[in-house]
C-alpha cells in the first residue's frame, strides 16, 4: 500500500461524473471546418509553414517553431488550407489570435508515417525529438511543451514521476474514460517518459472516486514496476502542488517547480499522445473531450480533433439551445465561461459543460464578509483568503502580497464555500492583475529613468569636454597674444611701431576689401606700399572667373547644338541658360577691365608719389 | 444564444450566512430550554424581546444609512445579537435594561463601526458590558431563584409583569444571588461547605445552572459537528480556564471549585456561542487558540481577584482588542514557504 499524506483544506463539490460515464469515448467526426490556433501552447507561437490553398495530409505539419520554447502544429485530418487570420480563440476574454483554417476533403487521408521499432535504442534526445515534432505539449491545463518538460536541467533530477490521474474537478470525465478504455497506451506512454527520466519511483494517482479506472490501470501495469495510489476524492487533490503532496509529503517551494524537488507531474492525455508519438509516429492531432451537463440530450466523451468547432461538437453532444444558460470550457470550478461557441478545441481543452439555469445557478448577491474563516478552512495553500480579499477590496496590494497572494492556484475553494457568496477568486485575479501592471509600469520607469540619467550623464561630459576645449583655446589665445605682444614690443623698440599696428589693422580691411575691386582704391592710396600687393591676386581671380565662364559657356553652346541636332525637349531652356551665362561672361570681362584699369591708376600714383 | 457569464467557481456550496445564523440560533435552542425549564419564563420573554429591539433597531440604522433594509435584516445576525443579550441578562432584568443594551450592541457597537464585519467588538458583549456598568444593581438583583418551572416559579404573566414594570418589589421572593456571586463574596467569611450548602447550588454543583451549560455545551459540539465554528476557541477557552483553576483555585475554601467555573455562569454559552462570534475573534488556528486562551485566563482572573462574579462580556471585549495584534504574529505558514510571513509588509519578515 502506497503511504499517503493529505494536503489543507479541499472540498467536496457535487461530482455530476455519471452525467458523462454511461458511454463509451465516441469519435466526433470531421466537421465542415477545421480552426487551428498557431498558439495552443505557452511559448512562442508556431510560424505557418504551408499557404493558403495547399493541400495537407493528415498528421502533416501546418506550423512550427523555429527558436524560442514550442511546439508545432499538424493537420487533424487531410483538406485544403482556406485561410489563415485572426479567429477567436479559447480564452477567457473571448480574444481572437492567429489561426491556420483547414476544410477537410473528407478522405482523412494519413501522410506517411515511420513508427520507430524500438525507441530503447535511440538517443534520448532524438527520443525528445520525436516528442517535439509530434506536437506534444500538456494536456491537462497550462500545454507547458512536453519536450522540455521532460529534459529538467542536470542539477534537478526527476526521482519521482507523477501521472495525475485525480481529475478532481466536478464533472470532468476524459482522463477517467481514457484510463478505463486505453489503459495500455497510458501505461506505455508513462514508460516512454520513465526511460527518458529514469526516476526511481513512478506512479500513477487516481482519486477513489474512479475505481474501474484503477482496475483498468492495475492490469496495465502487471511486470512493470509502476504504483497505482488510490488518493481520497477531495476536491482539488489533482492540483499539481497538491497531488505531489499527497504522494510524496513534499511542497514544491513557492515559486519553484516540482523539479526542485525531484518530481514531476504529467497528465494521462499527456501519456498517450507520448505513446502515440513514439509507437505509431502518430502526431497531437485529436484529443478525448468531456461534453457534458444537463442541457445536452447525449453527455459524453468524444474522440475531437484539434480545431473542431465548439459548436459542432455541442451538436453532436445533443445540445436542447432553451435549456442551455451558462457554457463553460473546463470545469465548474477553475473553467471560464464562453461568450461564443465559434471557438476550437485545442490541445488543452478537457471539458465542456453546457449547464442550465438550475443546475449552476447564478450566485446570491454578495454580502458582508463575517470574517468566519471558512475560506481559509478549505484553501489548500493554507493562505488567509479573507484578508486577501480585505487587502485586494482595500487595494493595498502590498499587503495583499506579503500574505503570499502569489501562491494563491485560483482553485476556487474559498468561493465555493463562501457563505456571503463573495466572488473571492475573482478578487485575486484583479489584485494579482493590478500587481503585474504595476510592476510592468516600474520596469518601464525604471528602464525611463536609467536612460534619462544616462543621458544626462553624456551631456554633462559633453558639457564639460566643451568647457575644456574653450579653455585650451582661450589659455593658447593667450598665449599667442602674449607672443604678438613681446614681437610688438620689439618692432618697436626698432622703430616700426606706428607701421606694425598700421599693418595688423590692414590686415582685417584687406579682407572685406578683397571682393571690391573699386574705385575705393584712389582713398586707399594714402595707405602704406603694402595694400597694392593683395590687389593683384584679385586680378589673377577675375581672369580666372572670366576664363571659366566662357569655358562653361562654350560648352553650354556644343550642347544647345547636339540637343538641337536630335531635337530634344531642353533647347529652350539650354537657350536660356546660354543667355544667362552671355551676360555672365560679360560682367566679368567689364570687372577684369575695371581692374585693370585701377590697377593701371594705382602704379601710376604709386609712381608719382 | 447569450450565456451568462461568470467568473469561476461556477458551483457554490448552499450555506448562505443566513443559514449559518439560523444554525447558531438553533443551537441555542437547547440552552433557551434549559433556562426556562429551571429559572422560568424570564429568558423566552427577555430572547424574544430583545430579537424585536434588535431588528428594529437594525432596520432603523439601515434607513439612516440607505442601506438595503430587508437584505441586511435576512441574514439573520442582529437576531442572533438580540438572542444572544436575552439568554445572558438577567431573566427580571426590566425591559428598559434589555433596550439599552440591545440597542447599544446593534446601533453603536455594530452599525456604527460599518455594520456586519466590521466591528471590531463582539455587539452582545458591548450591550452586556454598558448594562453591567451602567446599572450595576438591576443586573445583580434579577436573577431568578432556580426552581424547575411548574414547580414554585412565577408563572408567564407575572414574569412578564415584572420586566414590564420594571419594579424591584414585583419580584421579591423570586430572586437570588447566582452561585458565582455567592460563592465569591461568601467565601472569604466562610467555609467551602457553608458557602455551598445555599439553596442557590442545590443538591448538585449549582442547580439549574449545571443543565443550562450542558445544554449550551450539546449546540456548541452540534455547531462543530455543522462545522459552523471550529473547536479551537471553545477548547483553548475552557482548557485555559482548567488550567487556570487547577493551577491557583485548588483551595475551595479560597476560590470556587473548577465545577463552578464550568457549569455555574455564563461559561459554555461564552465558549461556544459569544467568543466564536468569527467577526470579532482571531482568524488563523493559531490566533484563534491564543484568543480562546486569552479570554480563558481573563475569566478566571476576573473572577477570582476582580470585581465580578462572572466574566465572560468584559473578557471577550478585553480579547477583542487583542485581535488585530494576534492576527498580525499568526498568520499561518503557506504551502510551500519555510516560515509564516508574520508582521507588515517590508518589515519584520520572518
């Protein structure tokens, strides 16, 4: 007998599992249409690898992931690709998100498929491998990717693998009608995953409530050394933190994962789609889907392809439309309630239930909470529910967290037992929204500021780089000052005192003189010999102008001939363009002339002095 | 179709808090049985009495705060305020007395506070306490003699004569001191078994008294089994006041015996009726051992070197106040966490 622990609190829903046992897994068909989110797993989503029109085969891949954590995605059976977009996916905020549309021909036609003969004699990793390409990721609630689930680092070894078998949640039935009908495949899936992980104990937790389960089990695994441990039914015994405590008496340390501490956990449907993968190299293409509740006329479990429609499958499931008032994808614990029916299966949808008005009926109004404290009776993290509710109500969220609301699993327990019918998960959920965006929002302050102080740290040193560059030429300004000043004082001490000065001040007008070739030149006689010079050059220019210009305009007049030899459309504006330059030309013939002239006058006065 | 949507959990378990109050007062019950059958028709008269004062007054406070008035009175817990206060006055306590502390328990002790779960003070207990306080002799003087109640004890319309008079004389002969308050001022001039050979313990441990309690014990264990309370006030409660006798009052000639102290006052309605009361108690296991304790210890103290004969109102008060201190150092460990996060957030963690 496996010794077994208990876990705090729980409790004991209404199960409602006979609704969906009477009748053995059905196939749902191939519906109409086939709408496969890229996303059905957390990671990064799968990239299309076919284009609209394409024709697939069953089990082909449809999408993958190049880099990044994820799984691919395989066509459910053999069609056309329709199109590819967004369409609502299973979500609770009815969001839609990138889907790849397949309509089925009807042939289900398989693609090939090369089953490995014995998977002993491979690689481990290539073993991982085939899991990754099959498209496995869990099946029992987050689609965490199984293939990387099943690698945990070097330092964490796996001693104890876990098969959550519990399904504690009301009204859930597929994993217990798998074990009962495909016990084998479960059981060889799990081996498949025992050699990969080689722990030392591997075991399979069922709750008492599914004893034709176990018995199927118990057959299964004769000659192997896997346990069945038959776990009290209390409700949420198949929490992943809760059933490794049952098992093991362990807890997986707040904010870790049950590798921290040698264990872990994977789901039946899991388990078959690893035997499927590795024995027939059958891919995650379908999946069993509890359809149940009182308003469908034929409850059960049904074979789904992944992408079916929910819709279609209500109608197979006989669903009476006047009956049905609140539709939920999961359980009636910890599942969401669906605005639509046009949404798909995916790889993680286990369940859904189409309830009438009486049976999950709508919630008194919330009254007072009188701090009885049986929320924290039943919460199975042993957490204190009602001050979390007083604190998230209060919004002071930091209180909320130092009371561990993180660890809170949004099971449902306190809610369900609330007497003053407070929707206490509820408040969670917000307070544990409010916290992420606000932690979101200091990240992007902090990341603001840092760059903000960066910045201000380059322009400060810029500053300063300038301020010390402005120094180094006022300290060499100085300087040269000081030079001129010491050269000055010898000139004057040779007695060219006046004509220095005289000369550093022509300097400046020989500059804004230099483009006037004027007649301002008769004034500038009275300066000293020195003033001629700089007019030469100004000649040399103007020669040099008037040498270019009529260059240009030379070449401007062969171009005007060729464009008006080949007739083309810019005679004119050659035309004008020549005209221009003419006058050009002219102006600085007439300033060569000027200056000549001046500088004929200049010589001459020059000689007369 | 259009589907209603609702946040998870969908399934509710059906034990509104109405229900839960409906469950306290029937526990009572038995209790109220064991009053009536040995000390007459004071209590019946005083419970429903008070349950009128009580919704009235609630009903009253809900206007002055445009609160929805029959969705607040149908969760049943002024009734339980009001029922609580008859069965602890005393049976010919006037109908005045019985007024002024129901009145204070639902308007200022509980609506003034924010109304239900959000006083910090158990309502019965601050009515009994202002009551006690304030007319010391109507509260000591009231209590009927125990006789069974088709033998010498005043019928129904002289009982509710004398509460509605309110007239001291109208019950002379019918009253006598409680075992508690005898044993307590007597003891000192006397011995153990001259004290105890007053009419007013009777053949038993204190007569009446002793069936009252273990009526009260029989609702409480039901609530337990109801799992409407858990076990932790009542046995840190009683065990502490065990302790408490065993450890200082085991000269009878000194202290009352332990026997008194269980089944003689208001000790098993306190345990498992007024100091259960969940608003105003500790919340985690832990607190909830430490406040039972507390006002265990506080019972006895009070008892035997204060000024009252019986304890329970100004204990539970006393305890009251300790509440948010205990709650703050006994928050319980999470699954997964080495230790309780005790104290504020930022500082003192552990």
């Amino acid at each position: 007998m496996t010794q077994l622990w208990d876990f705090s609190g729980g409790v004991h829903p209404a199960e409602h599992k006979q609704l969906s046992t009477s009748r053995p897994i059905q196939a749902a068909g191939i519906p109409g249409q086939l709408v496969l989110p890229l996303q059905q797993h957390i990671g990064e989503p799968a990239e299309p690898i076919v284009a609209i029109g394409d024709s697939v085969l069953k089990g082909q891949k449809i999408a993958d992931v190049s880099h990044g954590m994820g799984v691919p995605v395989h066509a459910p059976t053999s069609g056309v690709i329709e199109s590819i977009g967004d369409y609502p996916v299973p979500h609770p905020s009815g969001m839609a998100d990138k889907c790849i549309v397949l309509k089925p021909d009807g042939k289900d036609e398989w693609c090939e498929r090369y089953p490995v003969s014995d998977y002993r004699k491979l690689d481990r990793d290539q073993v991982l491998d085939i899991i990754r390409s099959a498209g496995i990721s869990g099946m029992g609630g987050a689609g965490f990717p199984t293939h990387i689930k099943l690698k945990p680092s070097r330092d964490r070894k796996v001693d104890t693998l876990i098969l959550n078998g519990a399904e504690c949640e009301p009204y859930i039935t597929a994993d217990d009608m798998t074990m009962r009908e495909r016990a084998d495949e479960v059981v060889s899936g799990l081996k498949v995953m025992a050699w990969i992980l080689r722990p030392e104990r591997c075991v399979i937790g069922i709750e008492d409530n599914k004893p034709e389960a176990a018995t199927a089990l118990r057959e299964a695994i004769q000659g192997t050394q896997i346990e069945i441990a038959v776990i009290p039914t209390k409700y949420p015994s198949g929490g992943e933190k809760q059933l490794i405590q049952i098992l093991t008496g362990m807890e997986v340390p707040s904010g870790g994962i049950p590798a921290d501490i040698g264990v872990m956990c994977q789901n039946i449907g899991t388990a078959v789609a690893v035997a499927r993968a590795v024995f027939e190299d059958t891919p995650l293409v379908c999946r069993v889907v509890t359809l149940t509740g009182e308003a469908l006329e034929k409850p059960g479990n049904f074979d789904v392809l992944l992408g079916t429609p929910v819709d279609y499958l209500l109608e197979q499931a006989g669903l009476q439309p006047e009956l049905v008032n609140r539709l939920i994808l999961g359980g009636p614990m910890m599942g969401y309630t669906l605005t639509t029916t046009a949404i798909p299966v995916i790889k993680t949808s286990n369940c859904i239930i189409a309830a009438t008005a009486s049976e999950l009926p709508a919630p008194p109004p919330e009254q007072a909470c009188i701090r009885c404290g049986q929320c924290a009776e039943v919460c199975p993290m042993e957490l204190l529910p009602q001050q979390l509710f007083w604190h998230a109500k209060a919004t002071e969220f930091e209180k909320a967290e130092h009371l561990n609301l993180f660890d809170c699993i949004e099971c449902g327990a306190c809610s369900y037992v609330c007497p003053s019918s407070i929707p206490l998960v509820q408040y969670y959920r917000y307070a544990k929204g409010e916290i992420r965006v606000q932690r979101a929002e200091q990240l992007k302050a902090d990341r603001a500021r840092e760059r903000f102080e960066a910045r201000q740290e380059r322009l400060d040193r810029e500053q300063q780089d300038k301020e010390l560059r402005r120094k180094e030429r006022a300290k060499a300004a100085a300087e040269a000052q000081a030079k001129k000043k010491v050269e000055a004082g010898k000139a004057a001490a040779s007695g060219e005192a006046v004509d220095g000065r005289a000369a550093s001040s022509a300097l400046v007008e020989q500059a804004l003189a230099r483009k006037k070739a004027s007649s301002e030149a008769a004034q500038a006689q009275a300066a000293i010999p020195a003033d001629a010079a700089p007019e030469k050059p100004d000649i040399e220019s103007l020669e040099k102008q008037f040498a270019q210009a009529q260059s240009k305009l030379e070449t401007m007049q062969a171009m005007l001939e060729d464009a008006k030899a080949q007739q083309a459309d810019n005679v004119e504006k050659l035309e004008r363009a020549i005209t221009k330059n003419h006058d050009r030309v002219k102006r600085a013939e007439e300033a060569l002339a000027d200056a000549r002239k001046t500088l004929a006058t200049q010589t001459e006065s020059q000689s007369i002095e | 179709m259009a589907f209603v949507q609702q946040s998870s959990p969908h399934a509710h378990s059906a034990r509104p808090t109405s229900k839960v109050m409906l469950w306290v007062i029937l526990a009572a019950l038995p209790g109220l049985l064991a009053q009536t059958l040995f000390f007459g028709w004071g209590n019946l008269i005083n419970v429903v009495w008070c349950i009128a004062i009580a919704l009235a007054s609630e009903a009253a406070i809900l206007k002055l705060r445009s609160k929805p008035i029959v969705f607040v009175l149908k969760d049943n817990t002024a009734a339980v305020t009001g029922l609580l206060l008859g069965l602890s006055l005393p049976q010919f306590a006037p109908w005045w007395v019985s007024a002024v502390a129901v009145i204070s328990a639902i308007v200022i002790a509980k609506q003034l506070y924010g109304g239900l779960g959000s006083n910090p003070f158990n309502p019965a207990m601050v009515g009994y306490a202002l009551v006690l306080i304030s007319f010391p002799v109507a509260m000591t003087t009231n209590w009927a003699e125990p006789a069974l109640l088709w033998d010498s004890a005043p019928g129904f319309g002289d009982t509710l004569a004398a509460i509605a008079s309110g007239q001291q004389t109208a019950i002379d002969g019918w009253t006598m001191a409680t075992p508690l308050d005898e044993y307590k001022h007597k003891i000192a001039s006397h011995t153990a078994a001259e004290v105890l050979a007053h009419p007013t313990f009777g053949e038993g441990i204190a007569k009446g008294w002793e069936w009252v309690n273990a009526a009260f014990l029989v609702g409480g264990l039901v609530l337990i089994g109801l799992k409407i309370i858990t076990w932790h006030i009542p046995a840190a409660f009683l065990g502490a006041l065990v302790a408490m006798s065993l450890a200082f009052g085991s000269n009878a000639d000194q202290y009352a015996p332990l026997s008194l102290h269980l089944l003689a006052g208001g000790t098993m309605l306190g345990a498992f009726f007024i100091a259960t009361d969940p608003v105003s108690a500790a919340t985690s296991h832990q607190g909830k051992l430490i406040y039972g304790a507390g006002i265990g210890v506080l019972i006895y103290l009070i008892r035997s070197w204060g000024n009252y004969p019986d304890a329970v109102a100004f204990s539970v008060l006393l305890m009251n106040f300790a509440v948010p201190f205990i709650d703050h150092y006994t928050p319980p460990r999470t699954y997964g966490h080495h230790k309780a996060r005790r104290g504020q957030p930022g500082r003192g963690r552990s």
